[in-house]
C-alpha cells in the first residue's frame, strides 16, 4: 500500500468562489487546466494505475491571504474544508483524510477554523505556507497555530510559497525564467525551518510535528554548513546581536532538523532522494508525489530503488504517515 501524504485538490466550490471573485484568476486558470486537480473521474483514473494507492489531499498553492480578503479568506476556507471532508466520507478507499485549509488573515479566525475542521470534520492536520503575506512564521503572531497543533499531536504540513514579486536581483523588478519557483521554494522551505529552529520552537513545543514539502528543501544538502557554519552564528552580523541565540537552545543546532519529517516530491527518482532520506532517516520520510502537479510512478520508482528493507520501505510508503495521521488505513 501507497499513501501519497502530500497531493492537491481544489475543490469545483473552491473554483467557482475564487472566480466569482476575481482573486488570483491567474493561478486559477492553471488550476481549472489541469483537470485531476479538481475532476474526481479523471484523478481516479490516474489514481487506478498504482493499485493499492491512496491520497491525503490538501489546497494546492497559492495562499488563501494571499488573493482574499479577511472575509473572503475565512469564506473560502470553511467552503473548502467542507469539501475536502465531504470527499473523504465519500471516498475513504481513495482519501484516508484531508489537511486543513486556514485563512491566515487574523489569529481568532485561524484558531476558530482550525478547531472546527479537526474536531468537527475531521482532518488530521493543517497546512500552512512558509510565510504569511511576507511574515515569518517565527513571528508570535502565529505561534498559536503551533501551540494547538501540538496540543492536537497533528502535524503541520508546510508548503513553500514566493511568487516573481520576489525579485533575485536588485536591478530586476520581478524573478524571471520562474527561478522564484525552482530556486525559490526550496530557499524558502529552508529559511522557514531554520527560523522556526532558532526561535526554540521544537523546545517549547516538544511534541510538534512538521512535514516538509520536497524533502526539506535545502537543509539535507548542507547539513555541514548549518552545523558548523551557524556555530558561528552572529560573527558576521553587526546591525543585530545574535549571541544568545544559540545558548538558549536546549538542543544542538542540527539536531532540531532531524525533528522535521520530509516527503519525497522531488519531481521523480531524484538524485537528492537518498541524500534526504539518509539527512531526515527513514522514521521521518514519507512518500508523497505532488500529484497530480508530480509524478506518482517515478517517485514510487525512485523510493524503491533506494536498496532499503522491506519494513523500511513499508515505513516510508505508509506506516510513517500512519503514525502521524493517527490513523490506521485498511
């Protein structure tokens, strides 16, 4: 058995909402093209070709603050959430369960929406962007977020979120040649598990759980320059004093990244995929495709390929999102 952890679904109602309101119309026409997002006999379709595969869905990009208004926002959020949940009780040979979508325009909005899709629809977990309108999520704004889904022992799945606005260059006004997305999201996987390490998160909410899209970003691939190059942390900053940071750990640096669970959505058999399974182990990977905006078959491929045992592969492939899920899926 395959549990895909990470895939997207926008809803029809999400879709007809978001173009009633002209927000994001961009995006959106993407969405509305690419017909497994949004039409259940053509996913179902994709989904027969893997046999025995299951998906846990969640809101593709872009960020409901990021195209809405507060009330547009909290709007869209409960319309999708009941959605989501609706397929579920539908299809729970196809969907196991849902991740919530929140509204992150206010903190009592979020909290409210949040509380209801888990305890009265049922999802077992919420997604969150990797920054909220340019706002860090190390910010205390949004520690309550994290604070209840500690105390729900759910985890948080994250997704990396930057447009073009972000520029690469200062003499650019945008990103070009879509380097915001091929670069970008990675960087900013990145930075966002790195400021929530060093704000003490992991400390103060020891039973926190966070999936990482793409395999944790960057963070594998230089694990040595955070172990011994943010050692350093502060020496080569002079606007700022950082030299309490790191004491106040309870933990050292690199450790708080292995806390972090990665999926396995780098587009296919990756190069990286044994590099962040090896980074993350075993007890923290867990297959997801990105579908349908990933490939299911190569990504199977690819995890399969990777010379582990039986129980390890049957971790990776179900178990691990089991255990997190607190679910068992027959």
């Amino acid at each position: 058995m395959i549990v895909d952890i990470y895939t997207h679904f926008a809803p029809p109602q999400l879709l007809k909402s978001t173009e009633s309101l002209g927000a994001g119309s961009g995006l959106m026409k993407r969405m509305a093209s690419t017909r497994e997002l949004h039409d259940l006999d053509a996913r179902f379709r994709a989904m027969d070709a893997f046999g025995d595969y299951r998906q846990i869905v969640s809101l593709p990009n872009p960020p409901l603050e990021a195209i809405t208004t507060p009330e547009q926002g909290h709007d869209l959020a409960r319309i999708s959430n009941d959605a989501m949940a609706e397929i579920v009780s539908r299809h729970p040979e196809r969907f196991p369960c849902f991740v919530a979508a929140l509204p992150f325009h206010d903190m009592d909005t979020t909290l409210t929406e949040l509380k209801r899709a888990i305890e009265t629809l049922g999802a077992r977990g919420v997604q969150i962007f990797t920054n909220v309108n340019g706002r860090p999520l190390d910010d205390p704004l949004f520690e309550p977020v994290f604070a209840a889904m500690a105390r729900y022992d759910l985890p948080v799945w994250l997704h990396p979120a930057r447009t073009a606005a972000m520029t690469d260059y200062r003499s650019e006004k945008v990103s070009r040649l879509e380097m915001w997305w091929c670069f970008g999201w990675p960087y900013e996987t990145s930075v966002a598990m790195s400021r929530l390490v060093l704000s003490g998160i992991f400390d103060r909410f020891p039973k926190l759980k966070i999936i990482t899209h793409h395999m944790g970003g960057m963070i594998p691939y230089f694990d040595k320059r955070i172990e011994d190059g943010l050692a350093l942390l502060g020496s080569r900053t002079q606007t700022e004093d950082y030299s309490g940071i790191l004491p106040s750990l309870a933990r050292p640096l690199i450790e708080y990244f292995h806390m972090f669970y990665a999926d396995t959505a780098l587009f296919g058999a990756s190069r990286g995929l044994p590099c962040g399974v090896d980074f993350f182990g075993v007890s923290n990977a867990v297959f997801a495709s990105d579908a349908p905006f990933g490939p299911v078959a190569t990504t199977r491929d690819g995890v399969a390929g990777l010379g582990l045992e039986k129980t390890q592969l049957e971790a990776i492939f179900h178990r691990n999102a089991e255990k997190l899920i607190k679910m068992k899926i027959a």
